[in-house]
C-alpha cells in the first residue's frame, strides 16, 4: 500500500472537506463532500451503507479524492488529489 504524502495527510486530518468520486453505474461519476481522517495509511470516512456512494464503492471500488484547502487557496496553494482504491468496509457494532 502506498504512504499518504504529508501535504495530504496534514488536509485530510483537518476540518477540509474532501470530494469523494466514484462511478455510476453507467460509469458516470458521483461526486459526494465527505469528511476524512487518516489512520496509518489508511484513509477513512463515515457513511451510512445505503448511501450511492457506498453502494457504488462495493460494485467498483476505484476512487478519486480532491481535497479542499481554503487556508491554501487564499495564499495561492491548491489542495491535493489522487486516485485511490476502496478496500476496506467496516459497520458500526448494531448498524
């Protein structure tokens, strides 16, 4: 598995919204704002399992991610993105 680049992993363990794409069926893409932390080498978020977005991730788990930074934007700086692969699905205990 490959590291998280530290610009990435200092976004995606702050308050910026992250763009989590992934396809349609029709191999359109679906674009959801999602939350992200970051665990080792993990990348994660929380969703409800019969999100589109989920419910995408389990029949095609390829995946791009385009992280906010709005402190970077104001100085000029752009956010980070990368292509990803979902690989892991975890429920709640009761979910």
């Amino acid at each position: 598995m490959a590291s998280i680049p530290h610009p990435a992993e200092d976004l995606l363990g702050s308050n910026a919204l992250t763009h989590l794409v992934t396809l349609n069926d029709d191999e359109t893409p679906q674009v959801s704002v999602v939350w992200c932390g970051v665990r080792g080498d993990e990348i994660m978020f929380v969703s409800e399992a019969a999100t589109r977005k989920v419910r995408n991730l389990r029949r095609d788990p390829r995946v791009l991610l385009s992280i906010e930074d709005e402190e970077g934007n104001l100085r000029g700086r752009r956010g980070a993105s990368a292509p990803a692969t979902a690989w892991k699905f975890t429920s709640w205990p009761g979910a």
